[in-house]
C-alpha cells in the first residue's frame, strides 16, 4: 500500500476501540485524521497526545444529529481544507429482547450507527465529488448478518449497513468515489470483553480461529480499503470474524 501523505480522514467513534485502532493505521501511513467522538473526550486526548503533533485533530459530536453531523464536517474541511476518507465507525448497542425492547431503545441505537453513517456520508459526499475522488467505509457487525439475540436494533442498524454501502458504491462508481464495508465479528473491544466470563466462553468456542479478533486486524482491512490505489474495490463487504460466519 501507498502512503497517504497530505490526505485527510475522518473516523467517527475514533478515540477507542476499533475505531482508535484505525486512527493509528491511518496516521501510521501519514494521513493527517480528524477523530470523531461523542463524550469520552478523555480518551480522544488520549489519543491526540500519543500520535505526533499535528497528526490527529479531535472533534466532538451527536452524529446522530444531522446538524452535528454538518458541523464535524464543516469543522473538518475549515481545519485540514480537504476530506479524502470518511470511516463511519460510530455505533452503540442497547440490547434487549423484542418483547422488552422500547420504541425508544429502537430508535436510539438506529440513530446513531445507521443514521449517523448516512448523515455523514450526505455531508461529505458533495465534497468528494467536487474533488472526483474519496474513499468511504462503513463499519457493520457479524451481527447485521446473523442476528443475535437481544440485538435486534442493533443488528438492524448494521444490516442497514450493508444496502446504505451497496446503494452509495452504484451512484459514486463513476465519479471516483468508492464505498465498502467491512463485518468485524467478536473483537476485543470494551463492549465484547465486558461480557460475562461464561458468555464470552461460550462465542470464542463458536469462532473456528478459536479466539476473539484484535481492533488492529479490523484496522488492516479499513487501510487497504481507505488506500488511494484502492480504485477497483468498491459495493464491497469484508468479513472479518475469524470464520465464525462464512
């Protein structure tokens, strides 16, 4: 892969988990990155401190909001003048059953981790174009592919996912743009470890690796993914979950 001098990328949920992962790898390629993040602003300073100067801006936001969503965006293009690569990585859970499930749980988990990645991607799409060129990808889940129980909102938001990807990929192909996704399955997250001992057991004896992935291997994949000479890839959807959906 090439580097990625003087490009900008936006990851929204950057200051931890997958999300920071992917951060560092595109900072690791020289790509200056702008962090998105809800609340945690210890965690984005974090963040900013531990990469090179300069390299990281943090910018906090609802981008469940479509006016949060357009200032990010703005904040961004004033600070850098450019936005080569939007990752929407953003999302919450707020697990229940259907029976117990609220309209307001519903509504709350769609906000974010579907509606957020189209508010996003409306935003920085016409800048794109203008510039003929850009890279976007969506963060789904295992989840959006295989239902879980006590998931349905979320895993309705991430299945929502894969048609706002493929959709997105058919109006841009021609005009340099192109839009991917990637399916991380269990990985070592905060919201994965803060499991039940027994519960976790019982998912990794599921994953034929044997193990739950690392926030770095889903970074690799959304790398090649956000690479410039990464042209012909695009309507995509990459599993990473160690086998456990095939």
């Amino acid at each position: 892969m090439g580097n990625m001098q003087g490009q900008v990328a936006l990851v929204t949920g950057g200051s931890r988990g997958i999300g920071a992962a992917i951060v560092k790898a595109l900072a690791g390629r020289g790509a200056t990155v702008a962090a998105g993040y809800s609340r945690n602003s210890d965690a984005a300073e974090r963040l900013q401190k531990a990469l090179p100067e300069g390299q990281v801006s943090i910018h906090q936001g609802n981008i469940g909001e479509p006016e949060d969503a357009q200032r990010v965006v703005d904040e961004v293009l004033e600070q850098h003048g450019r936005l080569d690569v939007l990752v929407n990585n953003a999302g919450i859970n707020e697990d229940k059953t259907i029976r117990k499930m609220t309209p307001d749980d519903w509504d709350k988990v769609i906000k974010i981790n579907l509606n957020g990645a189209f508010y996003l991607s409306s935003k920085v799409l016409p800048h794109m174009l203008e510039r003929g060129s850009g890279r976007i990808v969506n963060i789904s889940s295992v989840v959006g592919e295989m239902g879980n129980v006590g998931q349905a909102n979320y895993a309705a938001s991430k299945s929502g996912l894969h048609g706002l990807t493929k959709t997105m990929a058919l109006e841009t192909a021609a005009k340099g743009i192109t839009v991917n996704a990637v399916t991380p399955g269990f990985i070592a997250t905060e919201m994965v470890t803060s499991m039940p001992d027994e519960a976790l057991e019982k998912v990794v004896k599921l994953i034929p690796v044997g193990r739950l992935g690392e926030p770095e291997e889903v970074a690799r994949v959304v790398e090649f993914l956000a690479d410039p000479d990464s042209g012909y890839i695009t309507g995509t959807v990459v599993a990473i979950n160690g086998g456990l959906n095939m």
